[in-house]
C-alpha cells in the first residue's frame, strides 16, 4: 500500500496489538516453551527418566491443548482474546509453582500439563485471532511481527537453559511463575478485540482509502488475499482446504516437537557438545527464526504464500538430516540456519492463510478445530524420536523418519487451493460475528 498518511493522523491501535501479542509470547516463550529441553536434560539426569517418558509428558500437554482447542477458540469468539490471555497467565505461574517442587514422574505430568494449558490460553491462538481481527492486507507481515516475540524468547531461553544448570532446575521453576505475574498480566491491558470495537477500520484505512486501493485492484485485475464472505466454523469443516492446511500445519509441527524436547538431548548427549555450546546453537536457531519471520511475513503479502510454506518444509527435512546424519559444527550451525529460518517463515503464512480462506467471523474457532488436528504432530515428533532413540541409542533414525514425514508433508500445502464460497440459501443475511461480552472489572 502506498497511501500518504496524514501528519495529524494517530498511528494505527493494531500495531499496539501486534507488540502486545509479541510481548506475551515472549515472556512464555522465554519461561516455558523454548527451553523445555533444558528442563528434559535436568530432569533426565537427577531422576533418571528415559526420553520416551519425558517425551510423554510433553506430548500430553498438546493432547490436552489440542482437545481444549474448540472450547478455547469459542472462548476468544465469546469474551474476547485480552480475558482469556489472563486466565492463562494465572494459570501458567501456578504451573511454573508447582513444577518446581515435584518429586514424581505423576507429579511432572500433573504441573506441566497445568503449565501446558495455561500457556496455551495466553499464546498463540489468542494473539494469532486479536492480530487476525485487526489487520486484512497486512495480515502476513502483522502476523510475523507479533510471532517475533517468540522466537525472540530463544535469546532469553538460552540463558535460562544456563540458569536450570548453573543454578538449578527448582529455582528457576519457581522465579518463572513469579515473573509471569509481574511482566505478563500488565500487558494484556493493551489488548483489544476487533478496531470496530473502538470506531476503527481493518489496517487503519479509511473508508476512503478502502475503496481507492479497491479500485486500484480492480485497475490492474488484482484478486484480493481475503475471502469476501467469513465462513462459519461449520462451512470451513467441510472444505477441503481446512483439512488439507490443517494436516500439512501438523507435519511441520511434527518436526518442531520433536527438536523442542529432544534437540539439547541430542546436541549434548549424543554428538558430545557441551551445555554452553547447545545454547549457542539454539542462539543461532532463534535468530534465523526471527530473520524467517520478517521474511515470510512480508513475502507473504506480496507472493502466494503456498510457495513459500513448501519451501520452508523442504528447509526442515534438510537441517533435520544435516544434524542427524553428520553432526559436525558447521553441519548442526547449517541445521540452525535452516529449520529456524522455516520455522519463522512458515509459522505466521499458516495463520495467514487460513484466514485469507476463511475470513474472521469464526476464525477463533475454526483455529480451534485445527489445533484438534495439528496436536497430533506436536504428540507423534517427541514420542516418535524417543521411542526410537531408547530402541536404537541414537537419534538419527528418529529425526531421519521425521524429515522424510516432513517432505510428505508439504504435499498437503501443495493441494490447499482456495475453497469455494459457501452455499446458503438464497436471500439469508450471511452471519455476523458474535460480539463479545464485555467482562469489566472496578
């Protein structure tokens, strides 16, 4: 879009909605999901659990996200992204408490399931609907704005992977849900529903510049990105475009599960490198996502996001052999270079293209009835490789199967075209979203 701003005009709220989305993604990425594999190592060396075990319990905590995903996207729809971002926050520091002080592989379940459910209420389907909800030609590049808070979060884990073993795993638990508390919840004050909610318009446009930028597609036959009708979650079901993304998003999670839990395990117990210098290559693994993430994020505006989800899937498959078949130090800093980098291109194009099919009427719960389809390659990778690494004492055949998955995988984006309009009977109002209920505090 090239529209001159006037100097008067006050810059866009979505963007206030993408740094906040991008905070709280980083203090649970930071805390949590980026360094369960310094927890993995920890807990593997003072209790003596083999990896399937803590690869389980991983596992499990997607189950329950997963099977929560439809009450979790009708949630955000009904009350809004800012109250269930909250309730999920509480209950991640609570989690973080009681992880801190478990002395059984019940209990571990137990506290990281608690923390599992309240990270995912705070992250990423949240955010992903309030950024969605905000923003149609910039969609993409919003989308990978608010995800580098994210992938930023892998500097900070390094040095809390540091912490757990310099200071230990319990301390670092405990300070974990304090500081959830303290940073997290402040920030969900910023987050807003929809720009209608406060008399705004989809990119900040007015209704002017709206039908200009209409026009001028129309001048040089362009077809916009979005659908011009929202789906309901019913319609979107029985396309073939839901499933086909659907499935495709849960093979690349495949490989990022397995990596999450068993990635320092490897580095460290396998190929011989040290604490220190696992966490420098996962450095270079969180700098390679965030440069894949502005990348993707503005490609995707501009070129078919298909194009660039396959690309990055055949990146994934290749760093995974890199580091499973050779394991040399350039080889494991190449397969930083290439599954961060897809992992930061390909995460906001999924979100982005769905919405571009389905529009945002339902799009919380049609991200719900996704997740209950995506948890199952966030289950199999972790299980997968462990099952694999107890029955052969390595992990190359583990990560190999996955890599190979992974390739097969991106077939799936390869046949995701853009679904038909729905059919409704002639005359019926199309459906309207479902305002949410203002829960106000004093």
């Amino acid at each position: 879009m090239k529209l001159p701003l006037s100097p008067r005009r006050k810059p866009f709220y979505g963007w206030v909605i993408v740094a906040a989305g991008a905070g709280i993604e980083f203090t649970v990425g930071a805390l949590m999901q980026q360094v369960f594999g310094g927890y993995a190592a920890a807990l593997t060396r003072e209790f003596g659990w083999n990896r399937s075990t803590i690869g389980v319990g991983f596992s499990l905590s997607r189950l329950e996200n997963g099977i929560l995903g439809p009450l979790q996207g009708w949630m955000i729809d009904r009350f809004g992204p800012q109250w269930v971002i909250r309730g999920g926050l509480c209950l991640l520091a609570v989690g973080f408490i009681a992880f801190s002080q478990l002395h059984s592989i019940t209990t571990f379940y137990l506290a990281f399931g608690l923390m599992a459910l309240g990270g995912g209420l705070a992250g990423f389907m949240p955010i992903t609907v309030a950024v969605v909800n905000w923003f149609d030609r910039q969609r993409a590049r919003a989308l990978g704005i608010a995800q580098i808070g994210f992938a930023l979060s892998g500097v900070i884990a390094s040095f809390v992977i540091l912490a757990i073993t310099q200071i230990g795993w319990r301390e670092v638990s405990f300070a974990s849900g304090i500081i959830v508390l303290v940073v997290g919840l402040p920030i969900t004050a910023l987050i807003r529903g929809r720009p209608e909610d406060m008399g705004l318009r989809l990119d900040g446009l007015t209704e002017e510049e709206e039908a200009r930028l209409r026009e001028q597609d129309a001048a040089h036959a362009r077809v916009s990105s979005s659908t011009p009708v929202d789906f309901t979650a019913r319609e979107a079901l029985t396309t073939r475009a839901f499933w086909l993304i659907s499935l495709g998003h849960g093979s690349a999670l495949l490989v990022v599960g397995a990596v999450m839990v068993h990635l320092f395990l490897h580095l460290t117990d396998s190929l011989g490198y040290s604490d220190e210098h696992a966490a420098m290559f996962i450095l270079i693994m969180t700098v390679s996502q965030i440069a894949g993430q502005l990348a993707g994020g503005f490609l995707g505006d501009i070129i078919n996001k298909r194009i660039i989800v396959v690309t990055c899937m055949g990146m994934h498959a290749a760093g995974l052999l890199l580091v499973a078949h050779v394991g040399t130090v350039p080889a494991v800093i190449a397969f930083a270079v290439l599954h961060g980098g897809a992992w930061g291109g390909r995460g906001p194009l999924m979100q982005a293209l769905r919405a571009d099919y389905f529009g945002r009427g339902s799009f919380g719960k049609i991200m719900g009835f996704s997740s209950m389809i995506t948890m199952f390659g966030t289950i199999t990778g972790p299980i997968l490789a462990g099952w694999l690494y107890d029955r052969t004492g390595s992990y190359t055949v583990g990560f190999t199967v996955i890599a190979l998955l992974a390739v097969l995988g991106s077939l799936f984006f390869v046949f995701a075209t853009r679904p038909p309009l729905p059919r409704r009977p002639e005359g019926a109002p199309p459906p309207t979203p479902e305002p949410a209920v203002a829960l106000v505090t004093h």
